[in-house]
C-alpha cells in the first residue's frame, strides 16, 4: 500500500480512496435513510474535511479537533430535531462522525485502515435488519457464555505471567492456555449442538459429545439404552463414535502444545479415531435408526453451559497438579513411574494427564515414553468406558461396548508397541 502511494503524484491517492469510501457511505444512507442529514454528497464532503484539515495541518492536530467539535455540535442539533420528530436513532450521525476520521486517518497514510473500517461501516449499516434480527434470537445465556469464552481467551489469557517458576519450570500462561484450548473446543462442540438442533440421532449424539467428553456421553447413551431393547445398536454406534472422536480431539489439543509429540501420534490415533467412527456409523446403520429422533437426556443435548468459570479454575487447578506430578514422577521414577501415573489417571480424568504429558515432553521426559503414555492413559480410559457402559446400560449394549472399546485399547497399545 505504502508503495502505490509513493507512485501517485501528489496526495492523489489519499483523496481519491477518501472520496471513495465516504461517496460509498454515502450511497448507503442516502438508500436506507434519504430523510437524514446527508447522503451522497454530504458524506463526500465531511470525509474530503477531514482529509484536508489533517493533511494541511500536519504540524498540529487542533484544527482536525476544532473540525470534529465544529461537526458534532451540527450533528447534535440534527438528533435533536430528529427525537422532536420521533425519530431517536444516532446510526447516521455516528456514521457521519467516522466518515470525517477516516478522512484524517487516509491522511496520516493509514490506508488499510481506512479501507478496513469503512468497509466494516458499510456492511454494518447495509445488514441492519438482519443484525437486529440476530439480536432478538440471540438468547441472553448464549451471550453469556460468548462473554465467558472472550473473559477466558482474551481478558484473562494476556495478563497471566508468561514465564517458569520453581525449580519444576511450571508456567502459569501455559496452564491457562491449556484452560482456553479445552474450553475453545467444549465451545465448539457446544455450537455445533445448537447448529444441529435439539433433533437429531443417536449417531450425531455421539459425534458431537465425544468432542466435549467422550465419558459422559458414553454413560449418558448407555443409561438411555435401558429404556428402549430396539435401539440397542444405535447406542452401540454411537459410544463407539465418540470414543473414535475422543481419539481426534486429544490429538489436536497435543498438537497445540507438543508438535513433535502429535506427529509421533498422528497415524495410530487418527486411524484408531476414523476407524471407530465408521465402526459407529455401521452399527448406528444396522439399528435403523433415524436422524430425527427426540434428543437426549443429561447433558449432551446442547442445553449444557461448557464454559463455567468454576468448571475453568478448578480444570487448571487439576492440571497445575497432574503437570506437577508427572514431572516429579518422570524424574524420579522415570519411564515405569510415568506409565504407572498413566494407567491411574486414564481411569479418571484423561485429558489433563495428556496435557501434562505434552507440557513435560523435553523438559525431563523423552519423545516416545511421553508418546507410550498418552496411549496407555487412552486406552485405559476406553476400558473404563466400557465398564460404565456395562453398568448403566442394558444388556446387549453394556457387552458390546466393552468389548468393542477394550479391542480398541489392546489395538492402540500393541500397534503403537509394534511400530516403535
């Protein structure tokens, strides 16, 4: 941009992109709002104002300032004249107000800037009625939880110390990064539920839980199978498909952390991860079972809240401590003891292990043992599954569950086992 502006003669290039993103701001008031203060011509000439005023006055910014108080006092006495008429809406007056800055920011050679915001501007008050309608479906909870997520990644994130502490090099921006990566794929999954609808099969049931907590919806599908014989092999298909999701979800969250370690993993879980899901799909397929089936009760039906604040601090709490233990553990007892931590925690929470052990991977545990014990701590935990599966669910469902989900935990330890 820089360049373009040094080939045109003069300050040609700055009033003509000046023209034309007030003439285009223009163009759109004078369509929405021909009864306002300007149109196509006014916006012109207070974008070219303000252009001038900061281009022929670059040793001082007074007389752009004195310009914009000169143009909101006029603005003002137009909103007044506009309430008295019944007509309190400021949109075209705030419009007017930018036209007139982004006349001086092209001015100061802030062209993308100028080019960028002009275009936002237009879109904004080109999509009036559809932001307004946006506004009156948006729930008040779905806010809420937008808010949670922004609080989490982009107040909270940045302020947090970025550098190790104790000799164990534990570093609070990474446990709160790791905070924020499992809350942005919890959310994800979240707005795919409401994307989705409250409608679906048992099959999607299980796609889109196993990306929040294969666990729970493993113990939710298997507690809703008691209730209805004939739909025993959906429920199968779709334990099965979240464990299989389970399997893409932990890569992804150990690439964010741990590149070489998601590499060394790549091929074994995203097999394992395709083959359960097409494994789900099948028996989800032998059941019969349709896509439009009333949702399900206990929390994978999408009316879950996946970014409380609690939920939050005490994962990081959870984490800071199984990081802790893996690295004392590594160091003290080395690979027996970190695949020992492995076993125990795959058993309960497997996702803070696995991310512990892509925070110790080169920082007192090797490539393969930390690569030995992601695998371990998954595959203990689809036993477990499956246990759960055995408890809650009905027969048929508790038996192939198990079995399906312990195959694929002796599966991934002896083909990781076999290709290292």
């Amino acid at each position: 941009m820089d360049t373009l502006v040094s080939q045109l003669p003069g300050e040609l290039f700055g009033f003509v992109l000046t023209l034309a993103i007030s003439l285009l701001i223009g163009l759109e008031r004078e369509e929405h709002e021909p009864d306002g203060i300007g149109g196509v011509r006014t916006f012109p000439l207070i974008g070219l104002s303000g252009f001038l005023l900061t281009r022929a006055f670059p040793e001082t910014p007074l007389p752009f300032a004195f310009g914009l108080v000169v143009l909101g006092l006029l603005l003002a006495l137009s909103h007044w004249s506009n309430v008295a008429q019944g007509e309190p809406g400021v949109t075209t007056e705030v419009a007017a107000l930018m036209t007139f800055t982004l006349g001086a920011s092209t001015a100061a050679h802030l062209c993308w800037l100028s080019i960028a915001c002009g275009v936002v501007a237009v879109v904004l008050l080109q999509e009036k009625k559809r932001l307004e309608l946006l506004a009156a479906r948006l729930p008040r909870r779905e806010m809420r939880i937008l808010l949670r997520f922004l609080l989490l990644a982009g107040v909270i994130l940045p302020i947090v110390p970025n550098h190790s502490f104790t000799p164990l090099n534990i570093d609070p921006f990474d446990i709160w990064l790791v905070v924020v990566a499992v809350s942005g794929v919890s959310y994800a999954s979240y707005l795919l539920r409401l994307w989705m609808g409250p409608h679906r099969g048992l099959f999607a049931a299980g796609i889109l839980g196993g990306a929040y907590s294969s666990t729970v919806t493993t113990v939710v599908l298997a507690k809703s199978s008691c209730s209805e014989d004939r739909a025993s092999f959906g429920h199968i298909g779709a334990i099965v498909a979240a464990t299989g999701v389970m399997y893409i979800r932990l890569w992804i969250l150990v690439l964010l952390f741990a590149p070489l370690l998601a590499h060394r993993l790549a091929a074994l879980f995203w097999t394992l991860g395709g083959a359960a899901i097409l494994l789900g799909g099948a028996a989800s397929l032998l059941g019969k079972l349709k896509m439009n089936e009333e949702p399900l009760e206990g929390g994978i039906n999408g009316r879950g809240n996946p970014l409380e604040l609690t939920a939050a601090l005490t994962f990081a709490g959870i984490f800071a401590v199984i990081l802790v233990a893996t690295r004392v553990v590594s160091t003290r007892f080395g690979e027996a003891g970190v695949l020992v931590l492995a076993a125990i925690m795959g058993a309960a929470d497997v996702d803070p292990f696995i991310l512990g052990i892509s925070q110790t991977v080169g920082n007192g545990l090797d490539l393969s043992t930390g690569a030995l014990a992601i695998v371990v701590a998954a595959s203990v935990n689809n036993l477990m599954k499956g246990i759960y599966a055995a408890s809650f669910g009905n027969r048929t469902v508790g038996r192939w569950s198990l079995a399906i989900l312990a195959a694929f935990g002796v599966v991934s330890l002896s083909a990781f086992l076999l290709l290292s």
